[in-house]
C-alpha cells in the first residue's frame, strides 16, 4: 500500500464511554456541586446501565439526560447550557456520536 492509500474501517464507541466523558464534562463545569443519579431507573441503552447518564435512541441522534446539583449562587441557565455545548460538541467531534439534544436537569443546590 502506498502512502496515498487508506484502509478502511469501523471505530465503535461504547456507551460506557460516552457516558463517562459526559459526566465528566458535567463535573468539571465551574458551579456544579455534584451529578445526580436520581434518574438511574431509566438509565438503559443496548445493554449498558449508568447511574447518572440516560440515552434515548431517535432518528436524530442520542438524546442525552443527565442530572446535576449547582452551587449557590450560581448562574443556573449559563450552567445547563455550557454543559450541554459541550457534550453534544465533544461527542459529534471526538467520538462521531451524533447527538440531537442534551437535556440537563438541576436537581438541587450545595453549597
């Protein structure tokens, strides 16, 4: 094979993956106390259960859920939005998961 030849192939990303980077993304945003696992009895997909991190399959895309506790006086709109920026471009750009909406939900405030 020359240089300007390429094998071709498949890279598959498991949901485990995707769900840990999502979370960690949640947690390492400035005014998030913690992550939920409130949601955990809906938390399936193929075969992978996660305590904090739910996805829904649509012709779209993954819908992504996920819950967080904020901190006080936090800006709780700027918040839920740069979390959910930043999933939905981390897992389209590095792991090619397309992604139709991610949905954040504040389950409460820590201080």
């Amino acid at each position: 094979m020359n240089n300007s030849e390429t094998a071709k192939g498949t890279v598959t990303v498991s949901l485990r993956a995707a769900a840990q980077m999502a979370e960690y993304i949640a947690k390492t945003q400035d005014g998030v106390a913690g992550i939920s696992s409130k949601r955990r009895q809906r938390s399936f997909l193929n075969g992978y259960k996660n305590r904090s991190v739910h996805f829904t399959k649509t012709d779209s895309g993954l819908v992504v859920e996920l819950s967080i506790y904020t901190v006080y006086g936090a800006n709780v709109n700027r918040i839920c939005s740069g979390i959910s920026e930043k999933i939905k471009n981390e897992l389209e750009s590095n792991m090619g998961i397309p992604v139709s909406k991610v949905k954040v939900f504040v389950e409460g405030i820590r201080n």
